[in-house]
C-alpha cells in the first residue's frame, strides 16, 4: 500500500451515483491492501449510508440548477477518511439525537446505522455547503 491512498468522485445527487460510490470504492479497497472484513464493510456501510441520505433528503440551495455532491477518501496504516461535500440547504440536524427506528418503521435508520459502524461522523454547514466527515481507524 503507498502511504496514502485517495480516490474522488464528483457527481449529481441522484440515485446512479450511489453506484458510483460502490464502483469508487471498490477500486480504493483494490489499492489499499488488506483491510480487516469488519471495518471494511462498517465503513463502506456508513460511506453509502451518507450518500443515500444525500441524494434522498437533501434540498436544492435556492438559485441552484443541478445539485451535485463529491467524495473524497483516503486511506493510510493507520485510518479511513471520508468527506462528502454538497450544494443542497443545510440539513436540519442534530447528530447526537440520532436514535435507531424502531423495527416497524420502514425507514429512518441511515444516519443511525452510519453512526454506529465509524469512531467519528460529523456533519457542519460551512461556505454555502453541507460537509460530511466520516473516521475509522483500521484494525
């Protein structure tokens, strides 16, 4: 593995653009080496799990034709990083009161199910767009 190993994707919120995040993901995964099962798949959960929150829930920025959204990763020995940025409003949230849907409820549980599976997630309205940074450190 090189010390550093990065991958980005720009893309439009739409629903073929979850793809694109797996297929940019499998080739980061191809070129960072071995990764223990577990933190590999509790990553890339939350990683898709934030991009599906976006191209489901975020909301066009007034005056903005077409919303777009980029990824970047990175990876070293040591953790995996993701930073997703994108030109929607600034999502109404609160992360620390994220609490899993009950078992009834046919959605609600992403950001519940991203929290849980990395050691940080934060999110923060900066510059006219929404930020998204997702941490786990390898095994």
């Amino acid at each position: 593995m090189a010390d550093t190993v990065t991958r980005s994707l720009v893309a439009p919120v739409s629903l073929e653009s979850v793809e694109a995040v797996y297929d940019l993901l499998a080739s980061w995964w191809d070129e960072l080496g071995d990764v223990e099962p577990r933190t590999r798949f509790a990553f890339e959960t939350a990683v898709v799990e934030i991009a599906g929150n976006i191209v489901e829930h975020s909301v066009a920025a007034e005056g903005v034709a077409g919303r777009h959204f980029t990824l970047d990763l990175h990876g070293d020995a040591g953790r995996l990083r993701a930073t997703f940025q994108d030109d929607a409003q600034p999502a109404e949230l609160d992360l620390s009161a994220v609490t899993m849907a009950d078992e009834d409820s046919e959605n609600g549980r992403g950001l519940a199910l991203a929290l849980a599976s990395v050691d940080t997630l934060d999110y923060r309205y900066e510059n006219g767009r929404n930020i998204w940074s997702l941490e786990c450190r390898r095994e």
